[in-house]
C-alpha cells in the first residue's frame, strides 16, 4: 500500500513533495523510530501513515480525519480500535471523520461486504455472523455433485420415483445448501470455472400438472461435478475457510538457499499465514 501510495504521489510533479509527508509504521521498528513517526503525526508533519495493527493500541493521536482498512481485522474491537484513530482530539468534537474498510474475497469479508448492517448494527463484543454463504458452499456442492447428481428445486427422490408431485416430498438442495440463491449462485460460478457440468434428465415421476388436471412427464436440470475434477473433497479445508493461504519461507535456510520460486523444504517454513491476516 505504502508503494503504491508513494508511485502515485510521485507521478504527478504537483504531489511529488508530498511523498516526505506518508511515513510506515509497524511493531518491527524500534522505539525511537516508532516515537519519532508518532510525533510527527501528532504536530501535523505527516498527512498519512501506513500502519499494521501495531497502530491499533495505546496510541492517543488525533488529527486523523479518515482510516482506510486493508481487510476486516478478524474482531468487531480490533475493527472499532483502529477506526477510533480518526475524530480523536477536544478540537475535533464536531468534525466528522471517515473509515472505510476494504473487503477482500474471503467468505467472511464478501459477506461483510454484502450485508454490511450485519456489522454495523452490532454491539462491540458480538461475532459477525456468516450464515451459509457462496464461499462455504462451493467445495461441498463439488463433494456432493461427483456422488450424486445435485438436483436445485426438486427431491433427489425425483429421479427415481414414480410418484406425483415429488417435488414436495423431502429437502432438495435449496434446503440443503443454504437458499435458492446460494445455491444458484455457487453452481453458476463452478460452471463457469468449468469444475462443474449440467445436464437434463427424463423423470419418471410426474412433477407439471396442465390445465386440463393431467400430469406430465418432465425433463429437470441436473449438475454433476466434471470428471477431471480428482479428489473434490481435498479442496475442502476443514480448518480454515480462507481461500489462499500464504507460507513465510526463511530464504536464509541452508535448504532453501536463497530461492524464492517456490518452497524448497518444509524446515524452511517458519509459518504459514491465512489470507484474511496478512495485513495485520
């Protein structure tokens, strides 16, 4: 972010001089260093900090008229901590100031980002909650899809009952999955991605009813997860529901030696980060 801010400031002569003015602050740096930034912010030296959540506590500056957040920092509190960095100040009682949050592509934060009132209109200890969502539901569907043909608004007994009106009888994968629009929306995506193809299937069952009071045989949409997809489950992690996770590899290790292309020994792992804490 710091980069960034920095190549764009220094794109325009205009904003050029205003590149002394952004400084970056994490708990890496020492004491002194971490003061002087501080310092600057506090007397109006600086018009913007890059922070990690080494900012979030035990810091009383005010000043700051917004606060811009790289992802949602795991808890309502962490959240409201660091936002409470702006407005802060006997000076700036009635002067608004602003925080935005950007939501990355982790279910937790797509969420977030599409129900936001599920955030803010909660107390400052509860949870954000994340009901089913398309993120959870894709990887289950593939599990559930290379078992058996997903079958959307109708039973599965559908296809292989001769009974009228099957469609009432039992949960179908709107039940199952969440809603009809997750349901939808997630089939949608892994077609799109090609993990998964749908076809039509004859049941026996007659499920239309005509004007005329007679059934109909009819024909109803299946999807069934693509055979090359190999072993569907593994792309389940029951541990995390992030969808990238990141290793912090020492290129020191005498394993390693100095290659950055990939991991070349787990020894030289010193720990693996999930996306959504990367920021922080």
């Amino acid at each position: 972010v710091y980069e960034k801010a920095i190549s764009a400031l220094k794109s325009d002569p205009a904003t050029e001089p205003l590149t002394n003015r952004l400084e970056v602050y994490r708990g890496g740096y020492t004491t002194h260093v971490r003061r002087s930034i501080e310092n600057r912010l506090f007397k109006g030296d600086l018009l913007g900090v890059v922070g990690t959540s080494a900012l979030e506590l035990g810091i009383d500056v005010g000043g700051i008229d917004l606060t811009l957040h790289c992802g949602y920092p795991t808890s309502y509190s962490s959240l409201l901590q660091q936002a409470g960095r702006a407005g802060r100040g006997t000076d700036r009682l009635h002067t608004p100031s602003v925080a935005i949050m950007i939501c990355f592509s982790s279910p937790s934060e797509q969420h977030i980002w599409r129900n936001p009132s599920s955030l803010l209109s909660r107390g400052q200890s509860a949870l954000v909650s994340m009901p089913v969502n398309v993120g959870l539901v894709q990887g289950h569907l593939l599990c559930a899809g290379a078992e058996y043909p997903l079958t959307g608004q109708y039973s599965v007994s559908t296809l292989f009952s001769n009974e009228v009106d099957q469609t009432s009888k039992g949960l179908n994968d709107y039940d199952l999955f969440g809603s009809a629009t997750v349901f939808q929306e997630s089939i949608a995506g892994l077609i799109s991605s090609a993990l998964m193809k749908q076809a039509k299937e004859t049941v026996a069952a007659a499920i239309a009813t005509t004007t005329t009071g007679e059934t109909t045989k009819n024909d109803i949409l299946i999807y069934k997860t693509h055979p090359f997809v190999d072993k569907p489950w593994a792309r389940v992690n029951l541990r995390s529901i992030e969808p990238i996770n990141y290793a912090i590899v020492d290129l020191s290790h005498p394993l390693q030696g100095g290659q950055m292309d990939g991991i070349h020994n787990e020894q030289a792992v010193l720990d693996n980060i999930p996306y959504s804490r990367v920021f922080y």
